[in-house]
C-alpha cells in the first residue's frame, strides 16, 4: 500500500489491486477493439479496484 495526497485527504492505495484494474481495463479494450471514452474508464478502472479492495482485503464500499 502506499498513501496519495490530495488536498488535505490521505488515500491509501493497494498498488495489486490498482495494477489489477489497469490489466482489467487494457483487456476489455481489447476485447472490444476500441478504447473507452476517458469518463467510461474512470467508471471501469474504480468499479475494478473497489472489487478487488473488497476481496482482497474485506474493505468492501460498494
């Protein structure tokens, strides 16, 4: 884990799971043979990481 920095708030980052859901999005892309607009990738890419947060590490949010 590392932590990032963002005005006053620390966010603490699992960097496998943050890897994980790049990997997941460069798949789909693939998989779908055009990229996702960058408002469609945020969606993929936190729905991605907050899954593998919540099993990897029980902090389940959504």
């Amino acid at each position: 884990m590392f932590t990032i920095t963002m005005g006053v708030s620390n966010f603490l980052i699992d960097v496998d799971c943050f890897l994980d859901a790049i990997e997941f999005l460069e798949e789909l892309e693939e998989d779908l043979g055009f990229m996702l607009s960058d408002e469609h990738a945020t969606i993929v890419l936190n729905e991605q990481y907050a899954a593998c947060e919540c099993v990897a590490n029980g902090n389940c949010w959504i």
